[in-house]
C-alpha cells in the first residue's frame, strides 16, 4: 500500500482527509499542500505522513502540489493545535485556519517578510509642493516628504493612510519598497527603580526562565503590571529567546506597543484581527523565523509561532475576548498555558480582578501568586461609598447625594466619570396610558430608545425603527422613556452642569478607531469636566485630574440569571472605580444602588475583589458551578420552535447512560428568540473533565447524523463562558 498523507483541511468536518502524495517534494507535518477536494481545491496542511489509510488504496486522491518545501507549522505548534481541535471539539481543518493568516492559506507564495517601505517619486514631491492634493492624500504626500516611512510607521502616524496610498500608487506619486524589518535606533528607555513588590514579581517569575510554571500576577490597573512584564522581556530578550503579551483588545495596543518599543529597544510585532492581511502574515512569517522578539497581540495571536519562546504573558486574563464565541470556540489564556507547557516556559497572567478559574488554579496550587498591592506614584487607593439611592427623588436616574458630590468635585476644578453601562437614551419605551412598550419583533425584547436619531433600534440584532408619534396600540400621545442609558445621563448632566463640557463616550460616539483616544486628549488635564459612559471608558489613557468615579445602574447585573453575572460585576466595577486617583490627587468612587444590603457589594466595596472573589468562589463550590465541575453547552436554534426541541429531545437520547455526567434542559435559550430564530439548549456537567471530553467526540459524531441536526443550526462549546 502507498505511503498516504492525513491532511487538515478548512472545512467544518471534525475529521482529517487521506490522500496520496503528490508527484513531487517529500511531504512533512506542518507542510501546507494543495489537493483537490469536491469540485474544488483546498489548501490544507499535512498532519501525518505514512499513515495507514482504511481506504483502499487506489481509491483515495492524489494531493496536487506541495507548497512548502519545509513545515510551515513546527512540531510544537501543530501538537497545540491538534490538542486544541480535540479539546474544544474543533474541526481540526478550522483550527489551522484559525492559526494561519488567511494570507498563508493560499497557494501564493509567502510574502517576503522585509518590512514594506513607501516613499514619494519625483512627480510625487511635486505634488506635494504644489498642494494639489486634498484630505487623506494630502497628509500623507506631507508625511513622506521628509523620507519613506515604513508601513508601521504610517499606521502609526496616519490611520486609514493605505487608501491614500493605493489612490497616490495608482497616479504613480509613490513607490514601495521592501527593506529588512527595522530595528527602532532609539535608545532603549530608562527603566524606573521598581519598587519592592515589583522587584519580588520580577525575581520570582525571572527565576522559573527556562521552565513551564505559571503565575498569576495580581494587581489593579496602574500597580505598575506593565513595568514587571517588561522587566521580565528584557531579561528573556538578554537570553536571546521571545516573548509573548496577549491583551484582550487592540484599543489597548497602540499605547503598550509604544511602551515596549521604547524600553525594550527591539523589533516589537503587533499581532490583531484589524491588520491587514499581508500585514499579519508577514508578521507571523517573522516571529517564526525569529526576526521578531516580542509579539504583542490579541486572542488570535496565541498561535503565533514561537520558536525561541522564553515567556508568555497574558495582560487582563480574565477579560472574556480571550474566548472565541463562534466557530473554533477556544479560549486564548488556556491556549496559552497549553502552549507554554508544551514549550517549557513560564506564563504569567496578570490581572487586578482575576477569573475565579485562576483564583481557583492558584489556589489549589497550580498557579503560583505573585501579589502587586501598592499604586506607585498614586495616591492612596479611592475611597469607596454605596449610594443608597431608594426612596431619593432622582433626577434622571440620578440621586441628590451623587449629584451633591459631582458638583463639589467640579468646583475644585476636577474631573467626574459617570459610569452606565447600557448605550441609547432609554431601555424601554412604554406607553403610559395602556401599558404597551416598544419591542423587537425578531427578538420580544424592548427596543432601546436612542433619541437624538430618533430611532428603536435592538441592542441584540440592530432591528431598528423610527419612533412612533403617538402609540401604535391605543393612539395616545403618552409614550414615556423608562430607564437610562448614556445619552439621557449625558443630557441630565449637561442641564445640569451647564458650564462644564461633558464628554459621551461609548460606541455611538466613539464608531471611528482612534476616536475614543481622541476624545479623551480632548480633555484638558486641568480643566473640569464631566466624562459620562459605557464600560470603554474602564480602559483607556490616564486621567490625572479625574477624582470622582460614580458608578450608577449596575443592579441589572444583581438579577441576571446567569452565574457568572456576579463575578462580571465585580470585575467592572473594580476596573471602572480603579480611574479614579490615578495621579497624586485622591480619588472617590459613589456607587449608587436600590440594593445597598446586597452581600456581594457589601464585601466588593467593604473588603475588595480579592475578599469577594473568595466569598464567590465558596458560592459556586456550594452549588458545583465552574471552576469546581466542567460544562459543556449544546446550542442550536432554528426558523421553527418544533425543530429546536425535536433536535434536542434526540440530542438527549443519543447521551450515553452515565451517572456522572448531569444534564441540564432541553430548555429554550435565556433569549429564547433572537433575530427571528428560534434557540435552545442543553447543558452538561461533570465533576471531572474526563466524563466529558471521553463521549464528547462520540456525540458530536452522533449529533451530525440526527436527521433534524440538518433542519438547524447548532455548537458545541466546550467550557463556555456564557449561558446565551
Ligand atoms: P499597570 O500595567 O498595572 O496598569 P503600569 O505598569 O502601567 O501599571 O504602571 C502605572 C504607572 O505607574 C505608569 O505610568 C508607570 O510608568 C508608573 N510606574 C510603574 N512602576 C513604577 C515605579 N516603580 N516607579 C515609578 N513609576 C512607576
Ligand atoms: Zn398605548
Ligand atoms: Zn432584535
């Protein structure tokens, strides 16, 4: 029998493919190859090579052509992801796609990792000189002027400049080049003298180099996490090895990968889903030949070759955009530990409110805990007040004393934050004569009232509307706004405040990239100001003068019926309350609430995060939740209610019979409709993580054979993060 090859290949099919070599080239795991599939082609990557097939020889394809002559993927990374397809119950064709730029997924060759270089041609100066250019092209003519620039550096200085660049190219005003990557000339930054506990982080951590050992790195933002990370690249960069930081959202990026250039002095590649195409593949193409010492990334950036790993880092591990929601449902931070395991280094996960799973790990001793308590150069951490704001009269939602203290603070010439997480000018808009309330038809959720466009538009499926003139049901003219969302707040306050500017900020105002980061430097550090928003404003550039955080509308979070709601609220509340005193002024956070007896709030704001994660955590041991049993959540959902239910009521019986394993449902979604389809769900739990994941592969077999499972549209995802 001729040798075969099992290939990977980009389709949702939990299943490799055989096929025999092609003509020519000797293929190896980690090889990409071209074969046919269907009336197609695919590329795909070569997982084993002279494995036994159950197809008869002469039955099976011949692969067309291989693409690389060496693996593309190393040994480690494809035993990651093979792990990685197994245990999030992946097909394993998605989770190669899903570590392969698109880019390299093509039988193009590899694009040559120089890094690309624009610069203005003779006709292009003269277009400069003579301004005849407008807008976008302009600015960009302006910026070469004085010498070609890299395309880092444009990205940097010029968001948007590549159509300026196309449209200039195409007028033949520019040239592009490549050159080697560049090496930042500018001297590395002074390291500040770090402090005691920062100094202990960087020791214990800096003395595990060279092994697997993670650390939980516990800090609230501004305790100087930042500066422990880079200590320790510089020691893992001294030993000629790479380091990897994962951060949750690219919005963080800008400002650490300046950061890092700065101090570290060496090539620093940024890894996210907004990059180009070409830009990622070259990116990646470059950590793997090891040009590239430190890779700064996002969720999809875990799978970056590594093949001098010295450290891991993942920066607000317990922030939930390390978990995919769709498709390949892995989870980034976990991912991460695997692959640091498999490489022999340490990882770090830092966080100032960190996930009851790694509270637990650390806990039990598989984490060790490094401890991050003082703010240097701060203040005293702020202090924390609840507002008890029953039986108040409010205006607009707000209470007398929260607005008694907004105006103190504006008269020292301070700045306030207005917390809400909920965008539009109201939640629901009901009639007050008989009762009707404004819904969306696709999901019977109300509708959210934004009223400067003077539309109901669903937060859950953007269905939007106008808003009627007078009520569709009984024709009164008494539609009434209930509930606040940063828009109304926004108008109270101004009213209110009308001498001060204030700032909205969430994503109504901020669409645009980098027009969070603007509006915010339009603030002047020593002007007053009212900042009013959504969770954005938890993250983002310091604050000197911000001293009064007021936190309001947060009780939604005390109902929800999902688990996790409660550790959610405490971690926002934290991060959002950490802005405050972030300078040497002190700070004050009001937290204003109809349920100020609530245990949960009472501990956060009497005893901290740490206290509160704790009393969490006996919680959810008490009733078995995660991260004391292990869930698996079945979802489908459909045009037609009855396919839903019929689905699961077989996906049910086609469950082994196993005593450990507990299932919960058939039940209809906590959204049991959404954009016009039907949802539900059934939910697995065990004790141990070996009940589930030993029939897990038989059922998803299974589940593709049900007869119904082709009238709807249904996951699995493997520890998911939430119940929707
Ligand atoms: P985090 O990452 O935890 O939010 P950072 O590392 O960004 O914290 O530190 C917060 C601020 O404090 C930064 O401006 C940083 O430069 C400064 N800082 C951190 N450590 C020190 C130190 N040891 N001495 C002086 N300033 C420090
Ligand atoms: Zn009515
Ligand atoms: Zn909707």
């Amino acid at each position: 029998m001729p040798a075969v090859l099992r290939i990977a290949l980009p389709v949702p099919l939990p299943t490799l493919f055989d096929y025999l070599p092609p003509a020519e080239g000797a293929a190896q795991p980690g090889s990409r190859i071209l074969v046919p599939f269907g009336r197609g082609k695919q590329v795909g990557v070569v997982v084993e090579v002279d494995a036994a097939s159950d197809i008869e020889g002469r039955r099976l394809k011949q692969a067309i052509r291989l693409l690389d002559d060496a693996p593309l993927l190393d040994a480690e990374l494809m035993q990651t992801l093979a792990w990685a397809a197994d245990y999030w119950l992946g097909a394993p064709g998605e989770a190669y796609a899903n570590a392969l730029p698109l880019a390299l997924r093509e039988t193009r060759p590899l694009p040559a990792t120089g890094e690309e270089y624009w610069s203005l041609n003779h006709a292009g100066r003269s277009a400069h000189d003579a301004g005849s250019r407008r807008g976008g092209s302009r600015d960009l003519l302006a910026q070469l002027a004085d010498g070609a620039k890299s395309a880092t550096e444009l990205g940097e200085l010029l968001p948007g400049w590549r159509a300026a660049a196309r449209r200039l190219a195409a007028a033949d005003l520019l040239e592009r080049s490549e050159r080697p990557p560049a090496i930042p000339d500018m001297p590395a930054s002074q390291t500040p003298q770090l402090n005691d506990e920062q100094q202990q982080a960087v020791t214990t951590v800096g003395a595990s180099l060279g092994q697997y050992q993670p650390f939980l790195l516990d800090g609230v933002t501004g305790s100087g996490k930042t500066e422990v990370y880079m200590a320790l690249i510089e020691q893992v960069l001294a030993q000629g090895r790479q380091a990897m930081l994962l951060v949750p959202e690219i919005g963080l990026a800008p400002q650490t990968v300046r950061r890092l250039r700065q101090r570290l002095g060496v090539a620093v590649e940024v890894l996210h889903s907004n990059l180009s195409e070409g830009d990622r593949a070259r990116a990646w193409l470059r950590a793997r030949e090891g040009s590239v010492r430190v890779i700064l990334g996002t969720r999809s950036a875990v799978f970056t070759p590594l093949p001098q790993a010295g450290l891991i880092i993942v920066d607000e591990e317990h922030d939930s955009a390390y978990k995919q929601q769709e498709g390949f449902r892995y989870h980034a931070r976990d991912l991460a530990l695997v692959r640091a395991r498999a490489l022999g280094v340490p990882v770090l996960l830092g966080s100032g409110t960190p996930s009851l799973e790694s509270l637990a790990n650390a806990a039990a001793g598989r984490y060790r805990s490094v401890h991050l308590r003082a703010r240097p150069g701060a203040a005293k951490p702020p202090q924390v007040q609840i507002i008890d704001m029953r039986a108040q009269r409010l205006e607009h939602g707000l209470s007398p004393a929260l607005l008694g203290a907004v105006r103190e603070t504006l008269a020292r010439g301070e700045q306030v934050l207005v917390f809400r997480n909920r965008r539009g000018y109201a939640p629901v808009l009901m009639c007050h004569s008989c009762g009707w309330s404004a819904a969306c038809p696709r999901c019977d959720r109300p509708l959210t009232l934004h009223a400067r466009q003077r539309r109901l538009i669903c937060h859950h499926c953007d269905f939007q509307q106008r808003v009627p003139a007078s009520c569709p049901a009984c024709e009164a003219n008494e539609l009434t706004a209930l509930g606040q969302g940063t828009e109304r707040l926004e108008e109270a306050l101004v009213a209110q405040f009308p001498e001060v500017p204030v700032l909205r900020v969430d994503r109504e105002t901020t669409r645009r990239r980098d027009a969070f980061e603007n509006l915010l430097a339009s603030l002047q550090d020593d002007k007053p100001a009212i900042l009013v928003g959504t969770q954005m404003l938890a993250k983002g550039h310091d604050l000197p003068n911000l001293t009064l955080v007021a936190i309001v509308g947060v009780d939604e979070g005390l109902h929800s019926i999902d688990f996790r709601a409660g550790e959610r609220l405490a971690q926002l509340v934290v991060q959002v309350a950490g802005r405050a005193g972030r300078a040497r002024k002190p700070g004050r956070v009001l937290l204003q609430t109809h349920q100020p007896e609530h245990p949960l709030l009472r501990s956060l704001l009497a005893q901290g995060y740490a206290v509160a994660a704790r009393e969490l955590l006996v919680e959810r041991r008490q009733i078995n939740l995660p991260p004391y049993s292990y869930q698996v959540l079945l979802r489908a959902d459909a045009a037609q209610r009855a396919d839903v239910d019929g689905f699961l009521i077989d996906a049910q019986m086609a469950l082994p019979e196993n005593p450990a394993l507990q299932i919960a449902g058939p039940m209809p979604a906590p959204m049991p409709l959404r954009a016009g389809r039907h949802r539900g769900q059934l939910l697995l739990e065990a004790d141990s993580r070996q009940t589930l994941h030993s029939m897990l592969r038989a059922w998803q077999r299974a589940l593709a054979a049900l007869p119904l499972s082709r009238r709807v549209r249904w996951s699995l995802d493997v520890d998911p993060i939430d119940l929707y």
